[in-house]
C-alpha cells in the first residue's frame, strides 16, 4: 500500500481566559460547548500559569478573552494560551477579544511614538493565532495590522434594535461626539430609516496645548430625541461633554449608545451625573461593580452576534452576511 488516508471530523473546542469568564459561559450555551477545563493562575511575582486539562490535539479553537483591567495580565495570559494551544497541536486558533487591547495607539501622532495596536497583532500572531474575532474596531485599519484573517463583527445592529424599540416613536438625531464619528453614525441613520445626524464641532485652543476643545453642535437637534453613539466609554469626559451640549443646543433628550464599557473612574460619577435618560452597552467588558447600580444604564448581549460568527468560522462559511456586506 503506497498512502493511507483516515476520515477526520471536525472539532470545536472553546477556551475562556480569566478576564471575564461569564462571556465565554454565555457564548458556549448559544454554541451548545462548554469551555474546556483549564488551570490558570498567577504567581507570587505575578508571572501567569496556563494548562488546559483535556487534549487539543487537531481540534478548532476558540479563545475568548475580554481585556478588561488589568489590562496587561489578559494580554499576557492569551498569549500564553495560544502558544499552549500551539505546542498542543491545535490545528487552527481563532482568537476572541472582543475589545481590541490598545486600539486607540493605532498610529504615531508625534516622533518616537510607538504603534501598539500593530504590535498586538504582531504578538498574537507570533504567539499562535491563525484569525482574529472582534467587536466594533476603534479604527478599522487595525485589520490590515494583522497577517491573516481579521472577523470584524459589528454591534450596531444589537444597539439599534434597543433604540427602534424604545424610541422609534420620537423625532431622533444621531450624533457623534467627534467628526471622525461621522460614518459611523451614518450607518446608524441608515439603520434607522434615515434620520438625520450632527456631530460636535472641535477646536483646538492655541494657549491649552494638546488639548481639544468642543465648541459647538453641527446638526439639527433642538427638540430631539440625540442618539449619542461611540465605540467606547473609558473616562466619560467626552461623550458626557457632548451629552450637555446638547442639552444646552435644545435637544429633549439624550440617549447614550456604545459598545465597549471601559468606565474608568470617574466615569461612574460622570455618566450618573449627565443629562441622558439612558446609557446602552455591550457586554464585551464587564461593569466595574459601581456601575452596576446605575439604573440608567442597560448592558446588551453580544453573545448570539459572536457565537453566529463563531459557528460561520467553524463550518467555513460567511461572516460578512451577518452584517449585509459591512467590514
């Protein structure tokens, strides 16, 4: 006999880092796969452990991982369970993180600056990861950053499904709180059945260097119902910026729509403080515990939109699909 041939099946297996194991749960019951036992812990030093405790030997791997703080230790644990799923013979590593780690450094605004959204992609890459898997891009030239596939999922549609059916009855304007916004909320005025979009006008103050300041809105709001849509919340200085002056240009109210709850402090203060009826989420990161008490904020699943994107992957199908051709 000059070959051999054996009939292979596919296999999926998921894997979940400790930065916010509930997601990587939530997803694995929409796939119907329960994430594989692994031990993971940190040392003394704060050097991080990683063993999974069944054989990966051939199968399609899944890694969630939310990068949540500390930051840096979840970086470092997915590396180290892709090089472990690597050397244990995987035979493809799809990577999840659903908020892309430094992706607001995705160029140099001044000498001797670093790239650190390239550099990420180089690292997970070196590390193991054949694709990645993530949700609303700061920019979306980060794709381009990595050698292989890039799954850029979109969380529009989960975030403006809440909208059409919580104030679909109101006059709405969709506004962003930069110019660099404005194809975005674009989209969602499409999504939207074409309502009109502002967007906060900014300037920057020759005696205040390298600080932005907002100076007016662009748009017709007064009397509206202002969709203010973002891809993150960190700090909350801008967008509760943006939220009051609209408040001050007429708007009747103001809605707050992001994907990616950063909520470092004082963001919990600020977002109580603001003049909006509401603040719509994602779970890509989990609430830091003072937010969760917020009554105005609303936290959706991404989980169906990532395990639909997970299970395309799998079966070689389309992801682009899921989203009507955006990327």
């Amino acid at each position: 006999m000059a070959s051999m041939s054996a009939v292979n099946s596919k296999n999926l297996m998921l894997f979940s880092g400790r930065g916010y194991p509930e997601l990587a749960d939530e997803i694995g019951k929409f796939l119907g796969v329960a994430p594989t036992p692994t031990s993971s812990y940190s040392f003394a030093n704060g050097e991080v452990f990683v063993r999974f405790e069944e054989s990966v030997r051939g199968c399609d791997a899944f890694v969630v991982q939310s990068m949540t703080n500390p930051i840096n230790e979840w970086v470092m644990e997915t590396l180290l369970m892709l090089d472990a799923l690597k050397r244990g013979s995987a035979k493809r590593i799809t990577v999840l993180v659903p908020f892309y780690p430094y992706s607001r450094q995705d160029k140099k605004h001044r000498g001797r600056e670093p790239i650190s959204a390239r550099l990420m992609a180089d690292l997970l890459k070196t590390a193991g990861a054949d694709r990645i898997l993530t949700v609303d891009l700061h920019t979306a030239q980060i794709q381009g950053f990595f050698d292989g596939p890039v799954d850029h999922l979109f969380a529009m549609g989960t975030l403006a499904k809440h909208v059409e059916e919580n104030y679909g009855d109101r006059r709405l304007t969709i506004v962003s709180p930069d110019s660099g916004r404005v194809r975005l909320v674009e989209r969602w005025a499409d999504r939207l059945g074409g309502c009109p979009i502002a967007f906060i006008h900014k300037t920057r103050d020759p005696l205040r260097p390298n600080e932005v300041v907002a100076n007016r809105v662009v748009g017709e709001v007064e009397g509206r119902t202002c969709v203010l849509v973002d891809d993150m919340i960190d700090t909350g200085g801008t967008i509760v910026s943006a939220a009051e002056m609209l408040r001050e240009a007429g708007a009747a109210d103001v809605v707050m729509a992001t994907t990616h709850p950063i909520l470092s402090d004082p963001a919990t203060e600020r977002l109580a403080a603001a003049p909006v009826s509401e603040v719509i989420v994602t779970n890509t990161l989990p609430l830091p515990e003072k937010a969760r008490d917020l009554e105005k904020v609303t936290t959706l699943s991404i989980a169906p939109l990532v395990s639909k994107a997970i299970w395309e992957v799998f079966n070689d199908g389309s992801v682009t699909t899921l989203f009507g051709g955006l990327s």
